[in-house]
C-alpha cells in the first residue's frame, strides 16, 4: 500500500469508517476504474456492507470528488513549494522534478485523480478545475519568466505548459514500481527533459 492510501494520508477523515471506505475507494478506482467499480467493491475493500457506505457518503462520485479535490491540493501545494526562488531555469527544474515524483511516490491516488475526472458532476468538475488552472498557471508563469530573461525559447505558451505538465501527469498511468526507478530520480530526469523543451 502507498503512502497516500495509508490511514496516515487521511487523517483529516473522520471517523475511521469513512477513512477506509476512501481508501478502499482510491484502490478500487485505481485498479478497476470509476465506472466499473461498485458500491460493493469499495465497501469490502473496506471490510464494511454495501450500505455502509451511504451512511459517511451520499454516492460514489462524491467519494470520487473527495479523492480529486485532495490530490490535487496535495498536487498544487508541491509546486507552490518548489517554485521557490531562483532562475526561471532552476524552478521549472524543482518544479517539473516535484510534479513528477509525486506521481510516482503516489501513482495509484494520481491514477484516480489524472485519469477519472470525466465522471465528477458538473459542480464537483468545477471546483476541481479552478485547482487545476492554478497548477498551470504556476507551470505557465515561469515560462514566462524564462522567455521574458532569455533563457527560454517558447513559441506557444499554453501549448508547452500543456506539455511540460503532460511529462509528470503521464508517470501515473504506467508507473510500477517494482519495475520502475524510484520516484526521485524519475523526477530528476524529467526535470532534464522539461529544461531541454525550452532552453534558448
């Protein structure tokens, strides 16, 4: 089990019953997808019945939306921490290298939150869309900053932050790892990759 779907992840989740039923919700999601996941998938993962479930949750897309809204902070709070400071060069750096080792460390929660999106209701996709927009704006922003000093070469700005994001976001879809190298040094080659991208 992942840090992020250990109960220490979820302390803010109370109580207990409805801590498990969120992880057992990210697993499932992670494995099965959202639509193909049931009620009783989740609720035995957890250990609980079925009903269980609607007694912490109105539904299984508010589970999902739980899950998306705190991936994302978790997401936009590790590139506001690395965006700290220094060249234009050195934060797209620690940013594109935090970015990418989260989804790495915690691949099976970024699964859920990159990848099921298009089953959140219209509400819930919009709160979770305004979250997403800051991470690219922070990606964006320091583009711009590099082209503005000279040391970035970039002719489509949304193009490239899309691009730039797509490198970290991608890592969750295939990441294993019992097969992969560790989250760090991932995160330090897409680091080299995302500054190749844009060196002037």
């Amino acid at each position: 089990m992942s840090a992020v779907t250990s109960p220490l992840a979820w302390e803010h989740v109370q109580p207990a019953a409805a801590r498990r039923l969120l992880t057992g919700a990210i697993d499932a999601f992670a494995e099965r997808g959202f639509q193909a996941t049931t009620t009783r998938d989740i609720a035995t993962r957890a250990g609980m019945s079925p009903a269980a479930l609607y007694v912490h949750y109105p539904s299984k897309e508010r589970l999902l939306f739980e899950i998306s809204l705190y991936g994302h902070r978790a997401a936009l709070e590790i590139l506001t921490a690395a965006n700290d400071g220094g060249s234009p060069a050195d934060r797209l750096r620690a940013m594109v290298s935090a970015f990418t080792s989260w989804h790495a460390e915690h691949h099976t929660i970024a699964r859920v939150v990159q990848y099921e999106l298009a089953a959140l209701s219209p509400e819930h996709f919009a709160e979770v869309a305004t979250i997403r927009r800051a991470i690219s704006t922070l990606i964006e922003q320091v583009l711009t900053d590099g082209v503005t000093n000279g040391t970035f070469k970039v002719d489509d700005l949304p193009g490239t932050t899309l691009a730039v994001l797509s490198l970290s976001i991608d890592v969750a879809r295939w990441y294993d790892p019992t097969r992969h190298p560790a989250a760090e040094p991932l995160g330090t080659l897409y680091a080299d990759l995302a500054h190749r991208m844009v060196q002037a």
